[in-house]
C-alpha cells in the first residue's frame, strides 16, 4: 500500500512538472496556428471528456477516442492502472479536450477515432511517453499522420 502511494506521488509529481515546463511553448504553438486547431483535414473534435477507459484510451462527447502511436499498458496490471490515473489527472473528467483525428488512420480494428489529444493546450499523447507510461507503436508509425512530429521521432518513431 506504502508503494503504491509512492508511485502515485511520483506521478503526480511528474505530472505538475511537466505541465509547467510545456504550458509556455504549448501556447506559443497553438497561437501560431489561430484558424484551426488541428492539423490535416480529419475530424478536429473539441468537446469535454466525459469517460476514461484506460491509460490510452478516453471518450470525448462520448466518442470513443483511442490515442495515435501510444500503447499503454493493460488495466490488470500495475503499470496500466497507474497510467490509467495519469490520464485521469491529465484529462479529468468534465474537462475540455481537443481530439485531432489522424488523416492516415481514421479508426482502428474496433471502430475508435485513433488521434491526438490536447488537454489544457498540452499533447496527451506525448505526455504518457514523456511519463514512461507508455510506449510507440512503431508498426503504425508508416501509416500516421503523426509520425513526422517531433514527439513520435523523438521515441521511435
């Protein structure tokens, strides 16, 4: 139980420190592109979070939403409940979001939007790979649109 509060703490921890040092450069980005949010011509969703799933995947206005080029672990293990709760403090539910569907892969095997997902202006996506939460999915790297971000080459991509 001591442990599992540790972790917990840690990435929390985490968390609040890497929204602080991304808020700045976040917004600066998202000012620059002022006419859409989003990039390519795929669905740009922006709704409020009203479930999380797991740790990579979230319903958004009830869409079911499966975060593009992140596998994170599976619930029944620790690591997936913990990146389950980093989504959860990332992405409360009851919080703005900004889904931008990936042009190249628009749903996956079980009909979810595959995407990129902005919480408070940050990349939940990054974040998780950031936290070492989750990893790349490198086999759907050639079919992306987001496989050229600097997120994506940066773990693999």
């Amino acid at each position: 139980m001591k442990k599992h509060l540790v972790l917990i703490s840690m990435v929390i921890l985490i968390l609040v420190s890497y929204l602080f040092l991304t808020q700045t450069n976040t917004q600066v980005n998202e000012a620059k592109n002022e006419t859409s949010p989003c990039k390519g011509n795929a669905e740009c969703l922006q709704g409020v979070v009203t479930s999380i799933v797991d740790g990579d995947t979230l319903d958004v206005n009830g869409n079911r939403i499966r975060l593009a080029l992140v596998n994170a672990p599976e619930l029944s293990t620790v690591h997936g409940k913990t990146a389950k709760q980093f989504v959860e403090s990332f992405c409360p539910v009851g919080s703005p979001a900004l889904v931008d569907q990936d042009d190249l892969q628009k749903v996956d095997a079980f009909g979810r939007v595959l995407g990129l997902v902005k919480c408070r202006y940050v990349n939940l996506n990054q974040a998780l790979l950031e936290s070492n939460l989750a990893v790349i999915e490198t086999k759907f790297c050639p079919e992306s649109e987001f496989r050229n971000e600097d997120w994506a080459l940066k773990f693999g991509c």
